[in-house]
C-alpha cells in the first residue's frame, strides 16, 4: 500500500475574479504577461483581450470584432516584444500592434 503525502501547501499568486461584473468571458484561447505584469487574456469568443493588473482587477479590454484597425474577426497568437502586443488574426491574416504604455 502506497502512502500518499500531503501535498506542500500552495499558494495563489493571482486570482482573476469578477467582483463588480465588468468582464463576462466568453472562450479564453491566448494569455500574455507584460513586464509590469499585467495580464493579457485573449477572449477568442468575444473577439477581445481582457487586461488585468497583477492583482488579478480588470483595468480594461482591447480591441472589439471588426474589421478596421484594432478589430478582429478572430486571433490565434498573441506575442509581447518590448512595449507591444501583437494579435495576429488568423481571418483577416493581418497583425494588429497596441502600444503597452498608451493601450492604443
């Protein structure tokens, strides 16, 4: 008979929660962390990037579905270098950059 032990004990480091009902998932498909590490969750549902600080509280969303600048009509890769988040949206096969300082 085998003895399992306890596991040792785990801590969270960040819980993203929904206190105040202000994101609603929808299917989260892509994940990124900046060096100020916020929290980059790509919504492949909804066709948007939900940003949280380290904390894990919403601070905002990027993008929304569309086809202009900024817009997706669905990503598949999400990628930090320097002080840009780039999306590559696999049906407009085009890649859209926002800048990590202004979030434009």
């Amino acid at each position: 008979m085998k003895v399992l032990q306890k596991p040792a004990n785990l801590l969270s480091e960040t819980i993203i929660d929904n206190k105040n009902n202000e994101v609603v998932f929808g299917t989260l498909s892509q994940i990124e962390i900046d060096n100020a590490d916020r929290i980059y969750l790509g919504d492949f549902l909804q066709k948007k990037i939900h940003l949280f600080d380290k904390k894990g509280d919403y601070i905002t969303s990027l993008g929304r579905e569309g086809v202009g600048p900024g817009e997706f009509q669905g990503f598949s890769h999400m990628n930090i270098t320097g002080n840009r988040l780039s999306v590559f949206d696999r049906w407009q096969f085009r890649i859209n950059e926002f800048n990590l300082e202004t979030l434009s």
